[in-house]
C-alpha cells in the first residue's frame, strides 16, 4: 500500500465513520464502528470494515441499511473531500477481533495445556 492510499484509507474512515454517526438515518442501521477502509489501487472501490458496537447486535441489518446508504455517502465524500473519483463502498463485517480471540485461545491451549493432563504425569 502506497502513502498516498494509506492517507486516503485512513481519511475516509474517519469521514465515513463521521457520516454514519450524524448524517444517516435508516433505522436499520445500528451502533457500529467503522474498523478499516481498503481502497483499491484503482481507486474503483473500497471496502469497509464494520463491527457493531454492542456485541449482542447483530449486524446483518446494520449492513444492509449501510450498503443502501453507500450513494448518498459517496456523494458526502466527494463533497467533503473534493475528490475526482470517489470509489464504490462496499460495507463488511469485520472479522479480525473474532479471528484475534481464536488465535488467543489456540496460544492459550498451547502455552497452558489442560491441567488435568498435569496431574495426570505426577501421579
């Protein structure tokens, strides 16, 4: 990833994640936190990683209402960023606090084995 379109990741995340709080108003759209935007080279599209604030939400719904509020976002970013092209956002969960808490359990496995299994060598 080029500076250029790390800046521009990091500048529609806090944009986008600045929208979403105040601007949009579909009621499907819950408490979320927009985690990370990738741009694509071309700068065509982006993806944006969502999760949802309180874990007992889902976020299917949440999702839904984001993708069909993606033109009218793509219109705010183009007027607040006064870009030439503003990529098509497409709006994901984000999986990598999932995938960090199962990495953790498997190091936890591995690092302290059950301790029934301890006991069972010193007898």
């Amino acid at each position: 990833v080029t500076k250029r379109l790390a800046r521009l990741n990091e500048q529609l995340k806090r944009e986008i994640s600045e929208l979403v709080h105040r601007k949009v108003r579909d009621p499907r759209v819950g408490p979320v936190t927009i985690t990370s935007v990738e741009v694509a080279g071309d700068l065509s599209s982006a993806r944006v990683y969502v999760r949802a604030q309180n874990t007992n939400d889902g976020l299917g719904e949440s999702l839904v209402g984001l993708e069909a509020a993606a033109a009218f976002l793509r219109g705010e970013l183009g007027r607040l960023l006064h870009l030439r092209r503003v990529p098509e956002l497409r709006f994901q969960k984000d999986h990598s606090l999932d995938q960090a808490r199962r990495i953790e359990e498997i190091l936890a496995d591995v690092v302290h084995p059950d301790l029934d299994e301890d006991e069972e060598h010193h007898e």
